[in-house]
C-alpha cells in the first residue's frame, strides 16, 4: 500500500469529498503508472442532459433578441427592452414561423399550458419570457418571478408531492441550487430566531456531509441528535429506513429541528411513508413547533415521491435542486418552498420583544411593517445582507430555464425522460452489480442514484466474524477506498464520512458510462479477494473451514441472481429492472451452476461488496467518529476525472 494506516488515520478525519483529492492522486499515479483509466465514481455530478429545454431556452433566446432589436434597432450592437403590448402575438408568430426549429414545441406547448391550464394573461406571461431570458433587469419581484413561481410551484406538487396540491401553496425563493439554499437558510433561521446557537437538532444520518460539519461551525454551536437508519428487512438486508424508536428521539420538544435529505445520500433511499407518517404524528402531539427542512435534491428518481414538505407543510422547509435530474450543475438552480400555513410567522410573532425590536430595525430599511415581513421575504433580505435587497434574487435567465426545465417534465405525460433517467441508473447498477457477481433486491423507495456498498456487515455476516474482526484490527475503515484508488484507479466515497457505517463506500451511478461500473464491481471484488487470501496467509485452518461453508452459500445465491448476460442490451435492462422476480425464476437452474467458483480465495466476493449485507450480529469492531468532523480549511489539488471512454452510457 502506498499510503500507510497511519496516513489513513490522518486523512480519515476529513470530509469524504476532501479525502476524494487524495485519492484522485494516487490514481492518476495509478493511470501514469499503468495507463488504466481513472474512474471518479464518488461524485454526484450526473453525466447527462436533459436537451429540450435548453433548446427551448436558446430558441427563446433568439425572440427575446428580436423583440430587444424591435423596441430599438438604432445602433449596431445595440437593442431594447421587450415591450409588453401585443407581444404574446409575435410570440405566437415566432413560434409559428420557426415551429421546425429544435425547442420550437415545448415553447409552443409550454404557452399553451401557462394560458389555459395556469390562467396567465398571455402578454404578461410571453413579456416575463423575453424580458427573462435576456436578462434586462434585476429580478422582480426578487422572491421568484411570478409566472416562474407559478410553473415551479406545479412542477413541485407533481414531484416533490405525489401529485397532491397542498391545502395552501407554497412560497418559493429560486436559489442558486441546493448549496446555496442550505446556506441562507442555516442563516436566517438563525438570524430570526427559528433556530438559536446551541440549540439541539436532529439529524437523519447517513447525510450529505454539510449537514454534519455546519451544525458544529463556531456561530451554531448545534447539539447534533442522530437519528440513524438502522433499520434492516426480514433477510437481514439494510433497508436504510428509521426505527420508529429513532424517530421517536424528536417527541422530545427540546428538538427544535430535523434535519434530512430525502431521498438520502448515500443511501439514495426515501423516507417509508410509515416514517413520514410517524414524524406527522410528532408535530401533531408532542412536538408541534419543530422546524423540519428536507433536502429532496433525489426526489424524482422515486416512483410517485412524496416529501415531508407534503406531508408535513406547516413545519417544513423544503429544498429542492434541478441540478441531478435535468443535468444541470453549472446552472446553479435551486428553490427553497415555505408553505403560506406554516409555523414559522408564528414562532416571529412570539419572539420575545428585545429580539423583535433588533430584527424590526433590521429589515426597517426594507418595509414599513417589518414585523409583517414573512419569514421566506427575510431570506430573501438576508442573502444580501438586506441592505442589497433591491438587487437580490436569481437572475432571470437562470429563473427562465429553471421554469423551462419544470414544464418540460409537466408536460411530458408520459413520463419519458424521468423513465430515461431511471432506466440509465438501473443499467448502471446492473453493470456494477454483475462486475461484482451479486444481486441487490428491489426497493420501491430506492433512487438508486448513490449505492452505499456495506463491506464490513459482509464480512462479518457472509465469511465469519473472525474474519471480520481480523479486518478491522488490521485496517482503517478507508482502507478499501484507498485499495481501490490505488489498485484499480477507482475513487469511490467513504460512506464513513457520512455518518453511515464505517466500512461502507458509496458509488455513484450517476456520473460514468456503462462499462466503468462493470470495472468498478471487478475491483471491488478483487480487494475483497486481496484482503480474503491476506487473511487466509495469517489466520490458518479454523477460519477457512468456516469461509468455505459461507462461500458455497454466497456463490449460490449469487449465481441464482445473475442476470441474463447473454441477452441484447434493451433486454439486459428489462432483466435489471425486474432482477428480483426473474432472479426467483431462474433461481433453480442457476443453483446448477453454483460451484464454478473453486477457490476459497473467491468465496468472499460473491457477496463481499452487496449494498445491502447482512445485518451484522456482533457489534462493530472499530470505534464511530463522531459527527463533529474537523472542519479546518483542506483544500488539496484536485484533478479533473475523465470518464471512460465508451459507447454505451
Ligand atoms: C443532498 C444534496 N443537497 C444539495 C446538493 C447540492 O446541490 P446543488 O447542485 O443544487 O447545489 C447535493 C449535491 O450533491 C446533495 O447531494
């Protein structure tokens, strides 16, 4: 190995997207080394578009050039304003005229849909488009534009709400993505008293690292309850869902807030709608002020999701990004939705009168009411430190493909692209899951868009307990990540890191073409396999014995569930995306073929790097780090990742 345990140790205590650029290192060492190709499957950036609408954005663009070039054509180089009068009738006109070009139909469609299905006066809303998508004046209103709002605001009931409009609508503030929601609402909840330093809150953990690391920045101070999901199904598989017991931990009405990401990350598994039901339950009994902001960035890649932001409206923030479904990173598109019926006003009106005073003075320059300005419009205020609200807000072009983006998916009845995305991931994790010759079961509540591969609970459950203490005695928990980078240039996410159990990795399924996965799942069964026949060298006869017992178990199973390889790539899928029932199917002939795998050496991995491994019975050999991960500046050099190259995605 060329980074010692001792380095490990040291490296460990970082954030798993800062420990990735040391790994990023040692594999490109790797590819200069042995010219393999780098595969960076830690990150979330998806490697795909969603073309339509930022045709029709570029589209749009060219009518709002024209009408700029129509109100004032005097200079060269130069152009107007969009006028308002009649504009809907050269919109029209626009889009008859160029009904051929790429876009053309979902600008047409997206009209038709705000005029009849959303009441919009037609010339207001075809000026907001124009006027927008230029991007000739600061954002007004500064909250969202209003026919944006509007269309997201749909968008949102369709995804983040099963489809259920809410009894009042939500208030939307369009955010440059998730990252930046997460920041000015950690801010303003402070500010105004929503959430105080030291306050205690919970945390549904595994979670995206920042929710771990801001809890504990000087000006928090958080006391960080975890709330983990420990739960297992009846076969001993992680379902990655919340005991009822753990959910009880928010009863507690010293909890001011939860904190979660729904669907999770790593996990990329949503909330059981039993859970959802439970934490309703709490805010109607015993905890009715808490605070709940879920983070639904994964949403979509859930069959009919529902958010916490439907079934508890009144307590919860909601964020969302577009940034995972539509490809839309370098956009920076976010919003944050408060529902009108919420809790927060009231907790404003009950602040006591010191407090009121100084944030009464703080937004005074603002409006004349202060202690009437809404929670959300003092988010908006303290993006910009108030003093710069006339000019805060998303700029308009992002809001207008933002809203592009929305009536894309509102429009596609079908469900097109949101099944296109699904179905690369599934392909993706059958790749990956075939490389490492195990099968995941099927979930409905799963995105699928992250696995988090649990190696220890595998180890213990699946080669014996020896085994696995012999791993963890040996070895620090980032060990198999680091073997990886340095063994077969693959970076993978330490799901350690988010406070997920130690000895797990989280691959992304987002972010390389199809065969990388195939690779990926190689190697992981191949450091299963090092650390296996490393094991065998020092520990004797006793543990072997009981491997080759676990290994004629684990080569079955997993051979039952092989999918069809043979098969054409579109029926590859269909075997992927119904793998549990034709994996019953096939189960009896397969256990035929079960005893190729010979050598004990190889037992290990046929389930050695499941998602879902066996719950372990005996309690985890190494010690839990904390939650309060040292958040010191780290900035190492981090190396741009070129996907493999290949035909299929
Ligand atoms: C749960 C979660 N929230 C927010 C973000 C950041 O999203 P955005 O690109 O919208 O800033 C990510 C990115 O990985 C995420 O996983």
């Amino acid at each position: 190995m060329a980074t010692s345990r001792a380095e490990q140790k040291r490296l460990e205590s970082l954030s798993p997207f800062e420990l990735k650029n040391s790994l990023i290192e040692l594999a490109n060492d790797n590819v200069k080394l042995e010219a393999v190709t780098m595969l960076n499957a830690g990150r979330g950036n998806p490697n795909w578009i969603a073309t339509e609408p930022r045709e029709a954005f570029f589209l749009l663009g060219r009518f709002g050039i024209e009408e700029s070039r129509r109100d004032w054509d005097e200079w060269d180089g130069v152009g107007g304003m969009p006028a308002k009068a009649g504009i809907a009738q050269r919109y029209r006109a626009f889009l008859q005229a160029n009904r051929n070009e790429p876009g053309a139909s979902l600008l047409q469609r997206s009209f038709d849909y705000g005029v009849k299905k959303l009441k919009f006066d037609p010339d207001a809303y075809a000026w907001e488009l124009a006027d927008g998508v230029i991007g000739d004046h600061y954002p007004e209103p500064d909250r969202m534009l209003s026919h944006m709002e509007r269309v997201v605001h749909a968008y949102l009931v369709q995804a983040m709400c099963g489809g259920k409009a809410p009894k009042q609508p939500f208030d939307l503030y369009a955010v440059e993505g998730g990252t930046a929601a997460m920041c000015y609402l950690f801010d303003s909840a402070l500010i105004n008293g929503i959430l105080n330093k030291g306050d205690t809150i919970a945390i549904m953990t595994p979670i995206f690292t920042p929710y771990l690391e801001i809890p504990h920045l000087e000006r928090y101070q958080f006391d960080v309850v975890e709330l983990k999901a420990s739960r297992f199904d009846s076969e001993g598989f992680h379902t990655w869902q919340y005991d009822p017991s753990e959910l009880d931990k928010l009863a507690d009405p010293k909890v001011k807030a939860l904190f979660l990401v729904n669907p999770s990350n790593p996990p990329s598994v949503a909330l059981s709608p039993e859970s959802r039901a439970h934490i309703k339950r709490i805010t109607e009994t015993s905890n009715p002020g808490l605070t709940v902001i879920t983070d639904d960035v994964y949403g979509t890649f859930v069959d009919g999701f529902e958010s916490l932001m439907s079934t508890v409206p009144k307590n919860t923030i909601g964020v969302y990004s577009f940034s995972k479904y539509f490809g839309c990173t370098g956009w920076r598109l976010g919003v944050i939705a408060v529902n009108r019926d919420n809790i927060f006003e009231g907790k404003l009106a009950k602040l006591p009168a010191k407090r009121k005073a100084q944030l009464n003075e703080r937004y005074s320059s603002i409006t004349l009411e202060p202690e009437k300005l809404k929670f959300i419009d003092r988010l908006v205020a303290d993006s910009r430190q108030v003093a710069l609200n006339h000019t805060a807000g998303l700029s308009l072009p992002q809001q207008i493909q933002m809203g592009l983006f929305a009536l894309f998916d509102l429009l596609d009845e079908q469900r097109t692209y949101q099944e296109t995305c699904q179905t690369i991931i599934a392909r993706r994790m059958h790749a990956l899951v075939k490389g490492m010759g195990v099968k995941l079961p099927k979930d409905p509540h799963a995105a699928h868009y992250y696995v988090e591969l649990d190696l220890m609970n595998y180890a213990e459950r699946y080669v014996s307990p020896e085994f696995a203490s012999w791993l963890a005695q040996n070895f620090e928990p980032v060990d198999p990540v680091f073997r990886l980078a340095e063994k077969g240039s693959v970076v993978l996410l330490n799901g350690g890191g988010f406070d997920g159990p130690e000895w797990s990795v989280r691959v992304s399924l987002a972010n390389l073409r199809y065969e990388s996965y195939q690779d990926i799942g190689k190697w992981l069964r191949e450091i299963m396999e090092d650390y296996y026949a490393e094991f065998e060298k020092t520990s004797g006869g006793t543990s072997a014995r009981k491997a080759v017992g676990a290994k004629k178990a684990v080569a079955t199973k997993a051979a039952a569930t092989k999918a069809p390889a043979a098969k054409s790539e579109a029926t590859k899928f269909e075997a992927t995306k119904s793998t549990a029932t034709k994996a019953a199917a096939t189960k009896k002939a397969a256990a035929k073929r079960a005893p190729v795998k010979k050598a004990v050496a190889k037992a290990p991995v046929k389930k050695a790097a499941t998602a879902t491994a066996k719950k372990a019975p005996a309690k985890k050999p190494t010690a839990k780090k904390s939650t309060a991960r040292k958040t010191t500046a780290r900035k190492t050099t981090a190396k741009k990742a070129p996907a493999k190259a290949g035909s299929k995605r």
